[in-house]
C-alpha cells in the first residue's frame, strides 16, 4: 500500500533536485556580467585591461583628463563647476597629498579621480612587485582619503609595458588610459597618430600647469571653444569605459 506514496515522493525529489541542478548555473546565480567576471579573473583565464587613447562612440562627444597639476589654480575649480564639466583627474600621491583639500573641492563639483601612481615613476622595467606597489598604492590611497575604488589608470608618461598590464590588472584596473591629442602649455592642441583635428570619441590630455603660459582655467576654456567649434561637446570618461 505504501509504493504509490514512495513512488510520488521519489518523483517529487527528482524535480526538486532537477530545479537545484539548474539553480546552481553560475550565470543564472550570479547573472551574465558577473559569471563574465568570474571567468574573466579566473585562474584559468586571465584578462590584461585595455589600452585606450580613443573611445569607439557615435556620440559626438571627447573626454578631458588632467594629470596632476589641477591644484595650482583654483579658477580652474570655477570653471569645472559653473560649466558643470565632466573632467577626469589622474592623481599621483606626491601631488595629491599637499592638495588634498583642492582635489576634494573639485571632486565635489563633479570631477571623477582615477590613478597616477604614488610618485609618477617611469613603470617599463620595473619588476612585477614594485609596479603593484605603485598602482595598488595609489588606489589605497585614494581609497582612504576620497572614499573611492579608481579602475582607471593612466601610466607616467604615458609609458607602460606587459608588466604594467600585469599589475594593473591585480591591483583592479579596468582600462589604461592615454590620450589622442594634448594641451601645451601655450594652449594650443597637439595631436598623436597624426591626427589634424578632434574627433569624437578622443581623449584629450591637459598638460600640468607648470607656471608658465596660459593657466590651466585659461587653457580649458580655449580647449572648450574648439571643442563646440567641432560640434562636439565633452563627455564623462567613466560612463564610456
């Protein structure tokens, strides 16, 4: 009398551990793009960041980025906030330290900070141990006086090699950043890859102010008025990349 019950209940645990079978795929527990991160970082498989000087993008958009050097004019912080503008500072903390109430200002107008290194050493060359040290410690550095996890980082100089990569992949990164045209001193725009003029999806690199020339709000805004000249307008790195 009973093998009709058993029969049911073996039928009954057959579905529920059918259902647990498939509960446990990793993309349906932890969802696409994390079961992506899982695979990409594994052991088995691992993934350098990219290297980028342009963004692939119909916008009609460019991106602003400033290494070190924004805390020598504070009109410079006018200019972010009153254009609203969406510039991205890449920070070393030899700079960043004495600056740090200025770079907190400009941060809470709108600027995104990402990572320079600790001491904007040139990386090509250095072993493995000593290139983390300077990544991952300029993102625990950031990490504690900004409240920030930077996954951008742009390499002194703009210098890097396949143990930049390496390291820079440990320490969190998600993408290097260089650029497609800069800002001298002079305010005048230089291109790479021999380039001629803006275009969408460039990232354009401000030099440091380095006390003399144009300053670095007097170079921006001149950097503005070509960038509305080419129908463009200026984009936030971070949500493109």
């Amino acid at each position: 009398m009973r093998r009709p019950a058993l029969a049911a209940g073996a039928l009954a645990l057959a579905v529920l551990l059918t259902g647990c079978a498939q509960s446990v795929d990793p993309i349906e527990r932890l969802g696409k793009k994390a079961a992506q991160r899982v695979r990409a970082h594994g052991p088995s498989a691992p993934q350098l960041p990219p290297v980028v000087s342009r963004v692939r993008t119909r916008d009609r958009v460019v991106f602003l980025t400033y290494d070190d050097g924004a805390e020598r004019d504070p009109r410079f912080v006018d200019l972010v906030r009153e254009r609203r503008l969406p510039v991205s500072l890449f920070l070393t903390d030899d700079v960043m330290g004495p600056g740090y109430g200025h770079f907190a200002r400009l941060q809470s107008v709108g600027a995104t900070l990402q990572n320079h290194t600790l001491d904007h050493s040139a990386l090509p060359g250095l072993p493995y141990a000593g290139q983390r040290a300077e990544i991952c410690g300029q993102r625990d550095k950031l990490r504690s006086r900004f409240g920030i996890r930077p996954d951008l980082f742009r390499p002194p100089y703009g210098a890097y090699d396949t143990t930049t990569l390496r390291a820079a992949a440990d320490c969190g990164v998600s993408a290097l950043v260089l650029w497609r045209a800069s800002v001298t001193g002079s305010g005048q725009l230089a291109y790479t890859h021999g380039e001629d003029r803006l275009r969408p999806g460039d990232i354009v690199a401000v030099d440091p102010d380095g006390g003399t020339g144009l300053t670095l709000e007097q170079r921006t805004a001149r950097l503005l008025r070509e960038v509305r000249g080419r129908g463009l307008r200026v984009g936030r790195l971070e949500d493109y990349l």
